[in-house]
C-alpha cells in the first residue's frame, strides 16, 4: 500500500459523510495530480484505497480532480465499497454511459457531482444514488431549477459544511448526507449558555492530571470509579486492534501495569477528545481523533517517541474549544498540557504548527496549501500521503 509510485504524484485530501444521525458513514477521499499531464496509474490508487479501506470494510467516495485519471477509474472495476463520484458534463457524454452502467452493476455507489447543464441520458440517471451540491451553489437557495428527472430523482449530500449551523440548515432543506468538517464555529470567551449542554470536565481532567503526575494507581482507579463509562471506554480504546496489544486488558490496574503512564496518557487524553454527549459533536470528535493520529504520523520520521506523543495529544486537543465551547486560554488553563501543545493551541506559534497548518490544509484538501505546508515541515509529497494512509489506517481500526 505504502510503495506505490503514485504516492509521489498525487495529493490527497480527506473530508466525512455525516448523515443525519450525525454519525460519519463514508469517508471522501480528493486526489489532486501534481501534474496536470502527469500520467497515474488507476490500479495503484486503488491499491493504495484498499489498504485503507478493505472491500470488507467502511466505505470510501473518491473523488478525482483528474479527467484522465477518473475515466480510467471508471474503466477499471473498483471494491464494491468504493464509491465514485463523477462530474456533471461527464455524466452527461454518452461516451461514458456504458462505464457507469457497469459500475452501478458492479454495486459501487455513484455519485453525481455539480448540476447538470443538459439531460442525463436515460440509462445513467438510474445510476446515481446521490447528486453532490456545494452549499455554494446550492440550487434551493436561489431558485433555479435543475433539468428535468434530476432533482426529482437523485437525492443530494450537501458539500462545502463548515458550521455546525450549516450542517443543520442542510439538513432541514432535504440534504440525505453533509459533506465536509462542521468545525469552523465561533467560539466566545464566557459563554455559558454554549456550554450548558456539555459533559462535566472534572472527572477526565483530574485523571489526566493523576496520570501526568503518576499518582498510585488506587488514586486513578478511584477517579474512574466516580464516571464508570469514562472506564469502559478507556477498556475498549485500550482493546482495539489499532494498540497492537497481544493479550485482553480486563482492567484499569492491568492496563497500567502493561502499557505504563506514558503511553496510558495519549490514551486518557483521547478520552477528553471524545467525550461530547451532543450529537453534533460527532463530527468534531471523528476529525480530532484523525487529527492526533495523522500528526503523530506526520512526525514519525523527524521526531522521537515524547514528540510524537506530544503531537498526537495537540492534535486531539485542538477540536476541544469547538467541543466545550471554550477559548484554549482558558480551557488549558485547567488541563496539564506539554508547553509545546500550549503554544500551538493557545498562542498559534512554536514547533508544533506547521503540523497544525499540514491538517488544516488536508482537511480542507487545498493542493495550494497542502505544498506550502509539506514545504514548511521539509516533507516530500510521498511522506505526507504515506502518513495519511497510515493514520487513516489506525483511525479504522479504533471503531
């Protein structure tokens, strides 16, 4: 998976499908070629695909901003979990139609991505189980009308949610899936009422600081004791494939005797990152957890074993002003963070934020930004994809 050639001629980027139970069912994944003549092997990306996402396993929507590289795509015989999405004016070429036929009856999902400037020839409109709207261009708010048997038939995500408050309006306006990171909310100093609905604090942020202080283990456990879901969930993150443990931990006591304080800590904090009982911070909770992982991955290479664990905590940490609605002032005030995570997060400075910049520019897939930030940590576009798959990789494994 990780040493084919187009890893080294692509950028990908990644975004969740949220559906209306706010939970993240697929994943999207864009490849921008780094060179618009630059020819890409279709069977190697997905080689590279299903090594993150197995034909038995979560579903994943490519979406290709290469026209020659998608009709070779749409050639080739994808997993049937691999969904494809396929722009407007190529749905509309005949040229094409036979393609997407085979592919609806090969069971892959279709998507159809932008309004449709003339008819969808009869046998592709089928095909579609999805239209892809960009909440820019969104067709409800100005009142045009798509052509005829499009809308009436095709049910549409809505791409481009960056808000909570967008995910929400998508939703109410028919949307069956949002597509993108609802994490761009603003956040208040003092604002109570934001924070009425949030899970209390005290019992994740006294175990944090017991673990960081290594207290006795009695102490930990009778801190757990006070929240018993905060240890049933350390137990299942403890047990999940993605630790790489060889025997079943059946207790707080036995967990720490078989991983130590350090690597329990990384652990105890992806517990606060996750912790949110409102169900839209579901997506939030989804994007914090990639985000620690694919930092850590990002430092594999130049960075020793406390750096890389200080990276995973930053990136799992800096989703939680969005969760607690809470500037990180005053949020880490009361949360013992490494100095480097402090730097990054409350004063947007210091070693461990050109990191930041690398999933910001991931997340919001801008190849523009993806180079300039690949170019600030001095990695190669292969290293930086090879992370991505990697923590996508663990990511899988922890649901």
């Amino acid at each position: 998976m990780l040493d084919v050639a187009i890893l080294g001629q692509v950028a990908f980027g990644y975004s969740p499908f949220i559906d209306k139970n706010r939970s993240v069912s697929a994943t999207r994944l864009t490849v921008f070629p780094l060179k618009p003549d630059m020819a890409i092997d279709a069977g190697q990306l997905l080689h590279a695909v299903g090594g993150v996402w197995p034909a038995d396993g979560a579903r994943v929507s490519l979406n290709i901003a290469s026209e020659s590289l998608l009709q070779d795509l749409l050639n080739a015989q994808p997993a049937a979990n691999v969904m494809i999405e396929i722009p407007a004016f190529m749905a509309c070429d005949p040229a094409n139609t036979a393609a997407i036929v085979s592919l609806r009856a090969n069971g892959n999902v279709l998507l159809l991505k932008g309004r449709p400037l003339s008819e969808l020839p009869r046998e592709v409109l089928p095909c579609f189980k999805y239209s892809v709207i960009d909440i820019a261009d969104d067709r409800r708010s100005d009142g045009s009308k798509p052509p005829p048997g499009v809308e009436r038939n095709i049910p549409h995500v809505q791409a481009g949610v960056r808000t909570i408050a967008e995910m929400e309006q998508s939703f109410a306006r028919g949307a069956e899936a949002v597509l993108g990171w609802p994490i761009d909310d603003a956040i208040q100093s003092g604002n109570a009422k934001s924070r009425a609905g949030q899970p209390d604090m005290q019992a994740m942020v006294e175990l944090i600081r017991q673990v960081d202080a290594a207290e006795p283990i009695e102490k930990l456990e009778n801190t757990l004791k006070r929240d018993p879901s905060l240890a049933f969930k350390l137990m299942r993150y403890i047990n999940s494939p993605a630790f790489g443990l060889r025997v079943e931990i059946s207790s707080f006591r036995h967990a720490i005797m078989m991983l130590g304080y350090k690597r329990l800590k990384r652990w105890v904090a992806l517990l606060l990152a996750t912790a949110s009982k409102d169900v839209n911070m579901k997506p939030v909770m989804f994007a914090a957890v990639r985000r620690g992982l694919l930092m850590e991955e990002l430092g594999r290479a130049s960075a020793d074993e406390e750096m890389r664990s200080e990276l995973f905590i930053c990136g799992v940490f800096s989703l939680l002003d969005r969760m607690f609605q809470q500037p990180f002032s005053e949020l880490l005030a009361n949360i013992p963070v490494p100095e480097r995570v402090q730097q990054a997060l409350v004063d947007e400075t210091g070693p461990f934020q050109p990191f930041v910049h690398m999933v910001r520019a991931i997340e919001n897939e801008s190849l523009f930004d993806f180079r300039e930030a690949a170019e600030a940590l001095m990695m190669s576009v292969s290293e930086v994809n090879r992370a991505q798959l990697r923590a996508l990789t663990a990511a899988s494994q922890l649901e």
